[in-house]
C-alpha cells in the first residue's frame, strides 16, 4: 500500500471516532434533567416569552434527532453554533481564543514528560541494580498520581511556600505583550519582548512540570525495556566484539528502541491534550480546559459540545501523523 493511500485509510478513521464522542455528548447531555436555557441563564431573571425565544433561536424546541443532523451538519461547514452562557457569541471563537493556550500547555508538557521519562529509561537500563529499581518504582508512582492533587502540592510548595513561581494564569498582568499567534513564548520572541518572555515561561513552569510528570512515567518503563533489549542483542555484541565504545554502542542501541516509543508519544501528546483540562483547571490556565468546565456549570450544549468535538478532532490528527510517521520509519505497518 501506498503511503498516500495508507495516510488517506487513517484519517478516514477519524471520521467514526469524532462521530461517536459527538453522540455520546449529545445524548449525554439531553438526559440530564432540568431545563438548559435556565441554567445557562443562571440568576437573570427572564420572562418566560424570552426564554421560549432563546429556545427557538437556539433550535432547542425541535426533535432531537433535528438537533443532532442539525448540529453536525453545522460542524461540517465550520458552525460550532452560538454560546447559550454569552448569548449569541459564536462557539468557534471562543475555541480559537483559547485553543493557543491550551496548545502551548501541551507542547510544554510533552518536552517536559519526554526529557524526564526517556533520561530515567536510559538510565534505568544502563546503570541497573538499586537506580533501576528506583527509577521503575518512581514511574510507577508518577502515572498513578492525580493531576490536580499534584498541581496544588507544587503550588503549594514553589509559590505559597518558596514564593518564587506563580500560582496562575499565563503572564503576568503588569506585562504589555503584542499577540501574534496566541502562543506567549514564542510572540515574546517574535516581538523581541524578554520580560514577557521570563513572565511566559515563569507561568508555564508549574503547569508543565504536572503533565510532564505523570506522563513521564510511560516512557521511563517503556524506553527502558526496549534499551535493555537491544543492549543484549546480537548488534551489540557484534559492536562490541568490534571493538566499539560502550557510549557508541549507547547512541545505536537507543537509536533503534526509540522506533517503537515515536507512537506512544503520539499516543501521549493526544493524552495531554485530555489531560490539559485538569491542570487548566488547577493553574486557572485560560486554554479550552477551562472554558469546558466553565461552562459545564452552566450547562451550555452548544459549547460543550463543540469543545469535546474539537478535542476529538485535534487527537484525531495527532494519531494521523503519527501513524504517518511511524509508516515512514517503518513501512511494514502499511500492509
């Protein structure tokens, strides 16, 4: 099979897999009792014609399955539909605010939970004995971890503590910053701004050191084992009847068990996209984590709804392109 017809085979796997979440919300949402303009509209006080009028707008009066072809029909062309909490105001725009943040969250995670879990699963393999078996034990203890709890230990610790990191948020408000892409880092760059930058980077530290954390652990145990593999293989004992320098050795040996850990980082980056809505949450991070559960309280479909179809969707192509990769490196995964 082709490489081009293989990437078109994935990404077609995309389409069941958004559907389903898609339909899982929907009925999800449409079993909960009470009345969701109500909710939306928390304590305004709105006579009851208006309330009928917002339902009307927002094609709530109609049967469900109208509401379900509807909205997805909707989804399709790019309408994500109107906020019932900011009556009105288009979904999609509230996604594309706040998306950046949650993206640079993720992106810093990622290199934190690598840079931690593939060091220690070296580590772990070359030195063994008693710093092996440290080293899988705190794996194990990091993946177990509940990411909130561990967002407000090291909160507790560096800011409330030690005072020298921030307890929130994404930069400090006395900081002027001109934004490009939405990514703080990388506009105080562009800008040329260093006190926005050492301000982007003072707020992101305690944010990703939690995702990095938990999810380090996977790659501590999985880089591990597939280091100690190759280092008893017959290539390495060819390289080293060859006269070759165990550091040497060490660069193939972890060139060649890192094939396998390209997909679980893929798998991982999807995850911490999850997992961002939970230390969103914690560091009162304003990305898309926080605007869900924000308005889960008010029970607002519309942005409920096309929040999690976005993150469907954004995990979605995350495995594309993985699976691309991995069928670049390795092209037996295409038949």
């Amino acid at each position: 099979m082709s490489l081009l017809r293989y990437a078109v085979t994935r990404a077609l796997a995309i389409v069941p897999t958004v559907l389903i979440l898609y339909t899982v919300v929907f009925i999800v949402l449409r079993v909960i009792p009470g009345d969701p303009v109500s909710a939306a509209l928390g304590t305004r006080s709105v006579p009851p014609e208006e309330l009928e009028a917002i339902r009307e707008r927002l094609g709530l009066n109609q049967p469900l399955w109208r509401q379900y072809v509807d909205y997805l029909l909707g989804v399709l062309r790019g309408d994500f539909g109107e906020s019932m909490t900011l009556y009105g105001r288009p979904v999609a725009r509230d996604i594309l605010e706040r998306f950046p943040a949650t993206l640079e969250l993720t992106i810093f995670g990622f290199m934190v939970s690598v840079v931690l879990g593939v060091g220690s699963g070296v580590a772990a393999a070359f030195r063994g004995g008693l710093v092996d078996r440290l080293l899988r034990t705190s794996s194990i203890v990091a993946y177990t971890l509940f990411i909130p709890w561990l967002g407000l230990m090291l909160k507790y610790v560096f800011s409330i503590k030690l005072g020298i990191l921030p307890t929130g948020g994404r930069i400090d408000p006395r900081v002027d910053l001109n934004v490009v892409t939405g990514l703080y880092v990388l506009d105080s760059i562009i800008t040329a701004n260093p006190a926005a930058l050492v301000s982007a980077i003072e707020h992101l530290i305690l944010p990703s050191l939690t995702l990095g954390i938990v999810l380090s652990g996977v790659y501590t145990r999985l880089v591990r084992i597939h280091v100690a593999e190759a280092l008893r293989s017959e290539v390495a004992i060819a390289y080293r009847a060859r006269g070759l320098r165990e550091s040497r050795i060490a660069v193939h040996m972890l060139r060649i068990s890192l094939i396998p850990t390209i997909t679980m980082m893929g798998l991982q980056f999807a995850i911490l996209l999850g997992g961002a809505v939970l230390t969103e949450a914690a560091f009162s991070w304003p990305g898309l984590g926080s605007l869900l559960v924000e308005r889960i309280s008010y029970r607002d479909y519309s942005t409920i709804q096309g929040v999690t179809v976005f993150f469907a969707f954004m995990v979605g192509m995350v495995s594309l392109i993985v699976d691309i990769i991995y069928a670049i490196v390795n092209p037996r995964v295409r038949y």
